[in-house]
C-alpha cells in the first residue's frame, strides 16, 4: 500500500483533476493526503468536497511552503512508500503501479522517480523530458548530471525520516536534499526514462527565479564539495548565472524553458498522453453534494 500526497497552496483550477488521476490510478491500495498551505481561493473547500475513506484533509491556515508540508506527509503517512504530486499535474494512470515495480525489482533501491510530460496549462504537449539511470554518484548529482524529477518520485518513508528537507530554503529544497542525502552516500535513486508524469511548466522558468536556484546552488556546492570539484563546479554556477542575466536583459529567458524538454515527439507518446488524459476526465469522483 501507498500514501500518495497532494500538498495545494490556491489551485482552485486545477485540483479536481490531479485528484482525478489518483482515483484513475491501476493500483487502488493508497491512501491521499490533500494538505493545504494556508489557501485564499476555494481549494480547501474543494478538497473537502471528495468523500472517501482513503482520503483526508489537513488544514491548520497557515502558509509554511511546500518543504515544510512535505516533512508533516512524512509523519503523517500510514504507509511505507509515499508518491507526491503538485496540485496542478496529473499522473498516468499506471504510474503507481510501475514505480512500485521498481522496487520489487530493486529492494535496495529508496527512491523511484520517472519522465515527465511538459504540457502547457492547458495540457498541450511541449516535450518530453527524463533520464534513465540508477544510484547516480555525488558528482553526478551535484553537476546535475543526472536529474531527478522531484514531484514525480515515490520514497520510501523510512528513507524520508532519515533525509528531512530544508524547511529555511525557499527554492531548490529538492536539490539540496539530494545533495545532502548523497553526500553522506543515501541516495539510491532509480530513474524511469518513461513518462509516467504529465508535469505543468508553462511559466515555471523566470529569470528571477532561475538566480536564486543558482544562488543556493553555490551555497550548496560550497558546503559539500571537495577543492577541485568545488572550483569547477563554482565557475560553471557563475557562467550560468551571467547567462541568465543576458537572456533577461534580451527578453529571451524562454529559451531556457524550451531546452529543459525534448521537442521531438513521437506519435506514440501522443497517443500515450491523450489516452491517460481521456482515462482521467472520465473518471467521477465521490463529491459531498
């Protein structure tokens, strides 16, 4: 069995449909957490719409941002796996069932993360973006060799109440959890080249935001790398962050959203998409009238 969580700050738009795509999910043994963070839209009301045992809502009005949610889904859980998701995705509807897979075939393995579909809000496809690896190294973690899609992932729990995020950081908590837990060699994480993930980025990269990442980057690389790894590491964080600020200065940051996903689609994975989004808006959920 698994819990799957559903942290929500203000989605009021979007939420019926990732909760859609649990309900659609091949693999029914969970349980899903919806926790809010101090919303100002209707959200929580529709959280508390859905009227089944295995779900619940927790509410406490207070805004303490997703890595401090994420902590509570932790304690909370009843489960030894825990799968997140972002108020505003979907999952396929085999992604439960296919990362649990996984670990059968890996008992030594803790995490399982998968591809993702980059659609628009609208759910347009944009590209596809993931990698196929297993138990990548610190360098590969810190370089961002290898990237691990963080809302697409199911932990084990017990391998979250060892490797707590950051709750002082306001972005890029992901990063510096896997560098932390890495860093201290807890960090066996498989990768799905697969899309198992139907991920909403229209507007996820600002300039803005893209400096502070690379900000706490530095923080990061300083913190845990050794001198020379440190050093090249450092120039390359820099080089990125003059980028960065060129594209801002010519009004071209969206390049940088274009890069992240391979743009050659195939017509296979079209059909995959449009098939897992037809099984989703199908699907009733149990609402309170």
């Amino acid at each position: 069995m698994i819990t799957i969580a559903i942290p929500f700050y203000n989605a009021e738009h979007y939420l019926l449909d990732a909760i859609r795509s649990v309900f659609a999910q091949t693999y029914e043994d969970w349980e899903l957490i919806l926790i809010d963070d101090g919303s100002t839209d209707a959200s929580l009301e529709i959280a508390k719409s859905i009227n089944d045992p295995r779900v619940w809502v927790l509410s406490d009005g207070n805004n303490k941002r997703l890595a401090a949610r994420l902590n509570e889904v932790t304690k909370l859980a009843k489960y030894d796996f825990i799968a997140r998701m972002d108020a505003d995705d979907l999952m396929l509807p085999n992604r439960i069932a296919e990362q649990l897979k996984y670990f059968k075939m890996y008992p030594e393995a803790d995490i399982v993360t998968s591809g993702v579909f980059s659609v628009l809000n609208d759910l347009s496809l944009k590209g596809i973006r993931g990698q196929e690896f297993q138990y990548p190294s610190f360098e590969d973690i810190v370089s961002r060799k290898k990237g691990v899609t963080h809302a697409a992932l199911i932990a084990r729990k017990s391998w979250y109440e060892r490797n707590l995020y950051n709750e002082n950081l306001k972005i890029a908590q992901d990063l510096e959890l896997w560098i932390r837990a890495s860093a201290k060699n807890d960090f066996k994480v498989i990768s799905i080249e697969d899309p198992l993930y139907i991920y909403r980025e229209e507007d996820n990269v600002t300039g803005d935001k893209l400096l502070r990442a690379y900000h706490n980057e530095r923080h990061m690389i300083s913190k845990y790398c050794t001198k020379g790894l440190k050093i090249k590491l450092l120039l390359k964080s820099n080089m990125k962050t003059l980028f960065v600020k060129l594209l801002m200065v010519l009004g071209k940051v969206e390049i940088l959203q274009k890069r992240r996903a391979n743009t050659v689609v195939k017509e296979k994975d079209l059909l995959t998409l449009d098939n897992a989004i037809r099984i989703i808006n199908s699907v009733k959920l149990p609402i309170n009238k």
